[in-house]
C-alpha cells in the first residue's frame, strides 16, 4: 500500500462514519435508507453518460454486488434500528476484514502473512469484546448484535466481489455508477410498495440530510473501489475499518451514547489489530 492508498482509504474511512452517522440520526430507517440508496442510484445515473461501460466481465460481479448491497442496507436498517450506534457499527465494521482476509485468500490467491495472521487474531479480541459488552439483558440487544454481524459478513462478501469485479471493469467510475444504479432501486422500490402515498411526506422533513448521506454513501465507496484496484483487498478492507474511531467518537459527541472504558479497550484492541494487517510501502 502506497501513502497515496493510505490517505485515500482514511479519507473513505471518515466519509463512511459520517454517512452512516446520518442515516442512523434519522429515526425512520426507512425513509433514511430511501433517500440514501435512491440518491446513490440518482448520483449513478447522473455519472453514466459521463464514464465508460464496465468491461463484460464485471457485469456478473455488478448484479451479485447489487443483492449484496441490498442486503446489507436491510441488515444495517435493522441494527440502527435496535443497538446503540457506538457498538453496532464498530461491530458490523469490525467483523468485515476479519472475513475478507479468508475470503481473499481463498478466491482471490492473497495469503496473509504470520504479521497480518496476528492482526486478526488481535482484531478477533476486539471484536469480541465489543460484542459482549452491553449484549446483556434485552432481547434487542441480542438481536442488534446478530444483525450487526450479519451486517459485518454482507460487507465482506461485497467487499471482495467488488474487489475483483472493479478490477475486471476497467473503469472505477464506470463499475461504481452502475452499482449505484442497480443496488440504489430496490430499497425505494420496497418503500413506495409498503407506504404509498404516505411516503412523499415522510421523505420531505429529512431529504436534505439524507442526500448528503447519499452523496457521502457514493464518495466513500468510489474511493475504497479506487483504491482496491491498486492493492490487496484485505489490508484495504482493514484500514478502511479505522472508521470504528470515528464512529465511536461520533456515537459518543453526537448522540449522548455510553462508551464506557471497555468498549475504549475493546475498540483499541481491533485497532491495533488491523494496523497488523496492514503493510505500507
């Protein structure tokens, strides 16, 4: 990984915490989710006429990304909707690089080294602790925390599917406005179904923030798509995941959410953790 990598997938990291934020800030995840992934697919539409068509080859990794993301939406409404951002979202991000650095040695032929080995060993730990800590008692703590992890293993999946699809495309841009496209219809689609008329108006008060989120959504993943063109996915996966401080952070400044000092522990741990996967040249 390059320093030029690095500081992109940083960049990616904060936009990612910050678009996720948003979404989880609006209380109806279904209306979050409509404006995010219809704006997504407005934003896609807007780049086609703009950038080349994807290659042949990375149409079947385009439809398989697509579903991937619509279920990862679904998973992520859900989490929001029962956890505390501070521990659903380090757990759904932390659960991904663990997942991919299989993934990748597996389909893709990128064997980590006993240094990357180690690092998600550590990141296991983390993990784990998060997972635990406030999972006790109610049953939507419980439930959050399945979803969350579901959650983290759709990332994964679409992780390396793009990671492979995007390298056969040809073009970043390209791969990523069609993406946009085909994942951003469905949720919209789901919505209008099940609120018909209703839904205009619950859009109305929160179209604002939720397009920014869109606009956010749509940046952070183009640059991530960029960036796994130029290095292993595993370690890009695991430096993208430093969004886990930013989201701690923000669950903590912006939405009055208890940390707490083993969540601070467990959080570091998955940080050093992946700062082991990573190797910079």
């Amino acid at each position: 990984m390059t320093p030029l990598v690095v500081c992109v997938v940083l960049v990616a990291a904060v936009t990612h915490a910050s678009w996720n934020a948003l979404a989880h800030h609006i209380r109806d995840q279904l209306v979050s989710f409509t404006l995010i992934a219809g704006g997504g697919a407005l934003i896609g539409l807007a780049l086609v006429p703009f950038t080349p068509l994807p290659a042949a080859g990375a149409w079947p990794y385009l439809l398989a990304s697509a579903a991937l993301h619509v279920a990862y939406y679904a998973l992520l409404m859900k989490s929001f909707t029962l956890g505390d951002f501070g521990q659903t979202y380090p757990i759904a991000r932390g659960t991904a690089p663990l997942v991919v650095t299989v993934l990748a040695a597996v389909f893709v032929g990128e064997v980590p080294d006993g240094r990357q080995l180690t690092g998600v060993a550590v990141a296991c730990a983390g993990l784990t602790g998060l997972a635990l800590w406030g999972a006790r008692g109610k049953g939507a703590h419980r439930t959050a925390l399945f979803a969350a992890l579901a959650t983290g293993l759709s990332i994964a999946l679409y992780t390396v599917v793009d990671g492979v699809g995007v390298r056969a495309s040809g073009t970043t841009l390209g791969y990523i406005a069609w993406l946009m496209v085909l994942e951003g219809l469905c949720i919209p689609a789901y919505a209008l179904a099940v609120r018909r008329r209703a839904l205009l108006p619950a859009l109305r008060p929160h179209a604002a923030r939720g397009l920014l989120g869109a606009a956010l959504s749509v940046a952070a993943y183009a640059l991530v798509l960029w960036a796994q063109t130029r290095a292993p996915l595993a370690p890009v996966a695991a430096l993208r995941e430093s969004s886990i401080i930013v989201g701690a952070a923000i669950g903590a400044l912006f939405f009055k959410e208890r940390f707490g000092g083993p969540r601070v522990a467990a959080a570091g741990l998955m940080v050093v953790g992946i700062g082991l996967m990573l190797h910079v040249a």
